[in-house]
C-alpha cells in the first residue's frame, strides 16, 4: 500500500505525493487553502490544468468545439449566453427571459423575444395533413383561444361555446349602429406605399369591445411601476388597436335587418 504524503512548498501550495512510486504523480492544491471544507466560494468546484494543477472555478462556461454556453454575470445582472462559432445564437436572461436573435425583450413582461432575419424567425410544424392544433392560450379558467391548421389552411378560434355565455339577446337597432362606422381609406405611416382600408380606433364606438386601449394614451410612471413597461419608455405613445373580427355580428345583423325592410317592401 502506497503512503501519501502531503508536502509544503516555497510557493505556499501543498502538494499531496504518491510515495516511492515510478513515475510519482504530484497534484497541487489551491494556495487559497487546503481546507476543502472552506476554501473557494460557494458553489465553485476544482478544476485541472491538464499537468496536474487545481485551482477553484465557477461553472460559468462550457465548450464543445466551436459550441460554447457561458454563465455571464455584469454585477447588475446576468445571463447564460449561447455561442456558436464566435457569434451569440440565444441567451437566458437573470429574469428568466429567453432571447434568440436579440439580446432583450421588446415588452417588459415578455418571456421570449425572437428575431430573425429568415423568412419565418419562428415555425411551428406537426406531422400529418388532417386537423390539429398548433398553439393554445390559456388563462386560469382553462383554454380561451387556439390556432389550428388542416390540409390547407389556418383557423384561429376563439371561445365561443353557448354553456361559456349567459344574459343572450338578439341584436337590434343593428343599422342604427352600423350607420356610425366611418370607413376610410388611408396608409399607415411605416408603410406609405400601400394603402389599405379601416377605421380609426377611437371612432368604433358602436363596437367598443373591438378596440384595445384609450385615445391619445402614453406610458405612465404608474404603468412602469406596474411593471408593464421600463423606464427608458416613460411617455412614449401605447396605440390602440382593433380585432375587426368583433365587427362581424353588427354586420350580420345590419344586412338582416335590411334584408326584411327589403322582403317587405317587395311584398307590398
């Protein structure tokens, strides 16, 4: 049985020896401590240098050829960043977030931001050609919308089932209603070549549950102190939008409604 014998040396390390052995292997520790128990930092391991050396390290990068995952940490935060071949392909944020194609969110709240310059950034793909789903939304009272695709095309659903709805009437004075829609035509200003037809967002009121936001709104320090938006937003214009999906019904019920004024007229 060999002896192990553990040796001080000029340089302040130890070295632990395997006696009158050929070839005798030496290993030196740390010059931090010998105490295993107390050296380093929290979380740090030994590592090699190949020729017999340890030294404490953090686990904060991983190579594999030209692949590379590395634990960042700027003081103020930090993240696990993804390298391929000397260029980032993705990083996990210290809040969680997932990045690909970008170094940040472009919504405060987001929890992945993806960005590309391919024709799709991001694809979603199942086998088979029949109907399947694709991408469900949920909230705590269960799923409330999904996109779906079959042979050909893509449905997007949202929740309507009868036994999810209560207080059902039918629609009337529909024309009256329709009436106050102010159709235009017009180009929004990042595309100024293309001209398109709509409405604007704060004329819809004989619809108001098609619209998302308020007029003239803007990032509030309550909203950021919220969490909805950061700092560096404050002031910045929140647009409105519109689902004109929610314009079908009134529509509907207009044409019906005119249809019977029409059926009475050409009975007379």
């Amino acid at each position: 049985m060999s002896t192990i014998k553990l040796n001080g040396s000029s340089s302040g390390n130890a070295q632990v020896t395997v006696a009158a052995a050929a070839g005798t292997p030496t290993i030196t520790l740390p010059t931090a401590s010998i105490n295993l128990a107390t050296a380093g930092s929290d979380g740090q391991f030994l590592k090699t240098n190949g020729s017999g050396t340890l030294s404490f390290a953090s686990v904060d990068k991983i190579e594999e050829g030209n692949t590379n995952v590395e634990c960042v940490d700027t003081g103020s935060d930090g993240h696990i960043l993804f390298d391929i071949e000397g260029s980032e392909a993705g990083r996990f944020n210290d809040d969680g977030l997932f990045c690909m194609g970008r170094t940040d969110q472009q919504s405060t709240n987001s929890r992945m931001s993806l960005q590309g310059v391919h024709v799709h950034p991001l694809e979603i793909k199942r086998g088979g050609t029949g109907d399947q789903g694709m991408i469900g939304f949920y909230n705590d009272n269960g799923m409330v919308g999904s996109i779906e695709t079959n042979g050909s095309a893509t449905e997007f659903n949202t929740s309507s089932d009868y036994r999810l709805k209560e207080n059902v009437t039918a629609l009337t004075n529909a024309v009256t209603r329709l009436k106050t829609l102010k159709p235009y035509r017009f180009n929004f200003k990042a595309d100024a070549s293309k001209t398109v037809d709509g409405f604007l967002a704060h004329e819809v009121t004989a619809v108001p549950e098609a619209i998302s936001g308020e007029k003239d709104a803007v990032v509030t320090q309550a909203k950021i102190d919220l969490g909805t938006y950061k700092q560096s937003q404050l002031n910045d214009p929140v647009y409105q939008a519109i689902d004109q999906s929610k314009l079908v019904p009134l529509l509907v019920a207009a044409l019906q409604e005119a249809v019977a004024r029409i059926e009475t007229l050409e009975a007379k």
